[in-house]
C-alpha cells in the first residue's frame, strides 16, 4: 500500500491539535476565497492544527510556518488529506 492510499479525506475542522494535513480544496468563492488563498491556504499546502481557544473556536494553524486562526465555520469549508507522518513530511514549506 502506497503512501497516498493511507490518507484520508475531511475538512480542516475535522484536523485534531498536533497533526497535519494537506489542503486539497477551497469550497468558498469570491473574496473569502482570496483571504485564505492570501494566507496561505492553496492546494497542496501542509497544514497543522496547534491550539484551540479555550471555548473551541477559533483554532490556531500553521501555515507556511505562520501562524493563522480561523473560525469552524470558515474552516468546514476547506478539504483536507489527513495523512501519516511520512507523507506531511513530504509537504513541509
């Protein structure tokens, strides 16, 4: 079994703190899509999931080895790759 066969499909607020995925899609249109291409979110992009605010939204990700946080709502709206360590690896910035 291939590396890519191991990674599973979901949405960036399915990501639990400490592990990574890679985006695969934008699911929003016009200027709220040029925000989260703005920081960073493009397909192909390594993505971590680093801290929930106390009440669980918004949480903290790295991006590009910046640090942005998004609301569950926004983040529903992007499609992810779950994947093992060795294939997030492979996407590092």
């Amino acid at each position: 079994m291939s590396v890519r066969q191991r990674s599973t499909r979901r949405t960036l607020a399915e990501l639990p703190i400490g592990q990574s995925g890679v985006v695969r899609a934008l699911h929003v249109q016009g200027l709220e899509r040029r925000r989260m291409m703005d920081l960073g979110l493009t397909p192909g992009t390594r993505i971590t999931a680093e801290f929930r605010s106390p009440l669980g939204d918004p949480v903290s990700y790295r991006v590009r080895g910046t640090l942005i946080a998004l609301r569950r709502e926004q983040a529903q709206q992007i499609e992810i790759d779950i994947a093992d360590s060795t294939e997030s690896d492979k996407h590092s910035p």
